[in-house]
C-alpha cells in the first residue's frame, strides 16, 4: 500500500489540495481548486480548506502552506492574502477549523523546496541550495543537505536599491513588457549577488515560469549551476504533504 499524506497550498488566486503518494510525490486522484475568498482572511481561508478536507472525503493529517513567513506556527506577513493574518497563531485557527486534523503549517516555498529535495533534482539534497519560486514576488528556500532553513525571503534583499522581487519577479515581466532575455538579465543580478553572500552550490528556478526555462535559463551567466524545478505546481501540496508527514512545524 501506498504512504498517501494530504496537502493544501493556499496562493492568492486559488486555494489546491490533494492527496499525494509519498513514496513518488504524484497526486492521488483529482486535484481540488477553490477559488482564494475575497478578502482572504484568515476565518475565510481556513473555512475554504476545510471544505476542501470534505470535499476529498480526507480524515487524517494535513500540511497548509501560506505566503507568510510562519515561525513557531505565527504568521508574520502576508503576500496576497489579507493584512489580518499578520500576528494569527495558524495552528490554533488550523484546529478550530480542522479539528479531527492534525495539522502542519509553513511557508509556500519552503513546502516547495522540501518537495524538490524529495523528488526533484538528486543535486538538491547535496550541499548548500537555494530554490527561488518566480511568481508574483519572489519566494525562497534554503536547504543546507536537504535541511530546510525556513522563512529566509530572500525576495526582498535590497539590490540596487530595490528588492529583488520589485525588479526580477515574473510579475514584474509582465509588468515592464519585457522579453526572456531581457528579464533573464535581471535574474542574472539577483543570483549573482545571492552567490557573493551564500555561496551556494545550485539555485533551482520554480513558480510558473520554470515551465519556459528553455527560454531564459541558457541566457543566464551566473558561476553556480541553475536547474528548473521538476515538481512545478505540484510542488506547494507536495511539500505540504511531506512536511505533516515529518511533522514539521516551523
């Protein structure tokens, strides 16, 4: 029989679940999408889950992740979700909500990064890596031999005078219309100064745009090697699942 966990990856637009084989990281049937209440408080999100629990017909553990920094199970930001989060102590508001549920909670990309060592890439599980998720901002894990360091944000590192997700986030591609090329340049700034400050011995790109990696990874000249991310959208409810599978609780 297969180890199946649950995981629930809460995002700005949408709130996914599904149950996950934890032996390969694959779903388990069907994938659950609810759309991200409006607005996304804490009462909202966590009532929104919870029907995600009963619509997949799931009573054992679960893993959430948020785009929040969580440390000793308190949020202390909020990125696209609503301000009211900031101080909530989410393992109380996860068991009033979840109450048959044992519950673990972590930032979205910290769940990634877990993720890619389990399933990704074998290099990111050897050494010091960095994974970045290029979305909206720009989400970080550092894994030090497949040991998570949590909540780093390396997103929102001043270069240049700008936090480096204002400029090199794939929002902000969109925003200033510019080309892969021209963007990857950007990307290029970003990784080269976190290669003076940590050394690492690979960064791995996810978040959607990992999808066209062909179109803008060759054009980067960093030293440390850049892969893409493998698990893609899978990789938030896959590190989820993993991370109440081990019961981490950051």
């Amino acid at each position: 029989m297969a180890k199946i966990g649950f995981g629930i990856d809460v995002g700005g637009s949408g709130i996914k679940g599904a149950r996950v084989d934890l032996e390969t990281g694959e779903f388990i049937g069907d994938r659950i999408k609810i759309l991200t209440p409006k607005p996304a408080t804490p009462q909202a999100v966590a009532e929104t889950c919870a029907q995600i629990l009963h619509e997949a017909d799931w009573s054992g553990p679960v893993g959430i992740t948020l785009p929040s920094v969580i440390k000793d199970q308190t949020a202390l930001s909020a990125a696209n979700i609503d301000p009211s989060w900031i101080g909530v102590n989410v393992a109380d508001l996860f068991h009033q909500h979840l109450a048959d549920h044992d519950v673990s909670v972590l930032n979205d990309a910290d769940a990634a990064g877990l993720a890619e060592v389990h399933f990704g890439d074998p290099a990111a599980s050897n050494g010091a890596v960095i994974l970045l998720t290029f979305g909206t901002g720009i989400g970080s894990a550092l894994l030090v031999d497949g040991t998570l360091f949590p909540n780093t944000e390396l997103g929102h590192l001043i270069i240049d005078g700008a936090e480096a997700e204002d400029f090199a986030s794939s929002r902000a591609k969109d925003r200033d219309e510019i080309g892969y090329k021209q963007w990857a340049g950007r990307v290029d700034k970003v990784l080269k100064e976190f290669e003076r400050l940590f050394n690492p011995k690979l960064f791995i790109a996810g978040g959607g745009i990992s999808r066209k990696s062909h179109k803008w990874i060759p054009h980067l000249t960093c030293e440390t090697p850049v892969v893409a991310a493998q698990l893609r959208n899978r990789a938030g409810i896959v590190g989820a699942a993993l991370a109440v599978e081990k019961h981490l609780t950051p």
